[in-house]
C-alpha cells in the first residue's frame, strides 16, 4: 500500500524529501499536480490541493523497519543540512526515537513535513502486539511513578501531538515525586520537559531544568543520566 498525502506545493515536497535522502521516481503538473519519492521500499506520494494549510493537516502514514537509529539519522543529517538545525517545532519538524507504550513498547518517530502530514517510523515488531479488548495493550516499561508519566508524556507528544498538556502532565510529575525517586527516572524526565519547553517556545523554563539537569548528573552520574543530558544539550543546542 503506498500513502498518497496532500499538500499545497508537490515540488516543494520533492525538495525537503530529496534533501533528507529520498529520491524523485514520479511527476506530473496535469490533470492534477503529483508527485512521488522513494527511498528503498519506502514509497511517498504527494498530490497538490489548493490553499492547504498545515496546521490543520490530520493526515499521516507509517513507516515500519528493523531498526529506526539509521534511518532517524539519515533524516536528522538532511534537516541539519537543509535548516542549519534540526528543527523540533513548527513546519517542518522531527521527533527523537524514543519507545513508546501505546505501541507495544516499540521505538519511533515522527517526521511531520512541511505540509503537516505525520510520517511515523516504528520498529518492526517481533510478533503481533497483544490486544486488550479492541484496543492495544499498553506496554510499560515499569519503574517508578515518575518513569511511567515519562512514558504518558511520550505517548501525549509525539503520538497525539498534543505538546501543551504533555508538558503539564510531566511538570507536575516532577514537582510531586519523592527526593528518593532514582536519579535516572529524574534525568530522563528532565531531558525530555527540557525537549517539551523547547517544542512550547519556553526558552527560560528550558534553561532552569537544564541547570537542574547538569546538577543531578553531578551529583549522581550514570551512563544513562549522561546520555540524557546530552540529548537534551543538543535539543538545546539545536534551538
């Protein structure tokens, strides 16, 4: 099944894919304008719809491979070069792979493209999800109350979009979980309220839990507490 995805401009679609790797395979200018790229068995078509206006775009596909890392990349190299940065909010943008709990655990990301559509990359899976009732089963990776609204923020902003109250459900989490919470729990919620305050144009609020964020690595190193400053600088630096 290949998406077909609206757009004001087909040949503008042709020009951010092909800069994040893909190539052109299709064009046409009539009856109607399309457009079609490629990369692999990854196949995009985008057809011209007079006046589109992103902001209010619902469309999206999905995107399934063995392993997101490389292909996140390839896209983060391409936006770097086409934007001087890669951006996290506005039109267009990008999310970090991350594993995510309405997805049977499985890690993605989203690329949302200068149109608005939501092209969504996730793990293959090993086996079919399990289902509960019509619904996927939540898949949580356990630990603490802070861990799990991580998880609950992952799901709010980069599944629903829904940015505002996924910083709201996190900020709060953090303000109640107990001092003796693990200090990587608290790392990676920092981290990713930093990404959340960044994407929200909250600058200030940005810098206040990167200061928080560099004292608890200082106080308690880890491997992962280190690696989530460091996603959380470059979401900065890339700001």
């Amino acid at each position: 099944m290949v998406p077909m995805l609206p757009c004001a401009d087909v040949d503008a679609m042709v020009a951010f894919w092909t800069a994040l790797g893909l190539r052109q395979t299709y064009r046409q200018q009539r009856p109607n304008p399309y457009v079609a790229v490629a990369l692999g068995r990854i196949d995009l078509h985008y057809y011209g719809l007079d006046a589109w206006d992103p902001e209010h775009s619902h469309s999206t596909c999905a995107i399934v491979v063995p392993d997101t890392r490389p292909l996140f990349e390839l896209f983060q190299a391409g936006l770097r070069e086409l934007y001087g940065k890669v951006p996290v909010t506005g039109f267009p943008r990008i999310t970090r792979p991350r594993e995510r709990a309405n997805n049977g655990g499985l890690s993605g990301f989203s690329v949302i493209d200068p149109a608005g559509n939501w092209v969504r990359v996730s793990r293959t899976p090993a086996e079919r999800a399990p289902a509960a009732g019509d619904a996927v089963a939540w898949t949580s990776a356990g630990g603490s109350r802070l861990a799990k609204a991580v998880e609950n923020a992952v799901v709010l902003a980069d599944s629903h979009g829904d940015v505002p109250q996924a910083r709201k459900a996190l900020l709060g989490a953090l303000r109640r979980a107990p001092g003796d919470v693990r200090p990587v729990d608290r790392a990676r919620a920092l981290a990713f309220a930093i990404e959340l305050a960044v994407r929200s144009g909250d600058p200030e609020d940005a810098g206040e839990l990167m200061a928080a964020l560099e004292d608890l690595v200082r106080k308690t190193p880890s491997r992962a507490a280190r690696t989530a400053m460091a996603e959380a600088r470059a979401t900065l630096d890339e700001a």
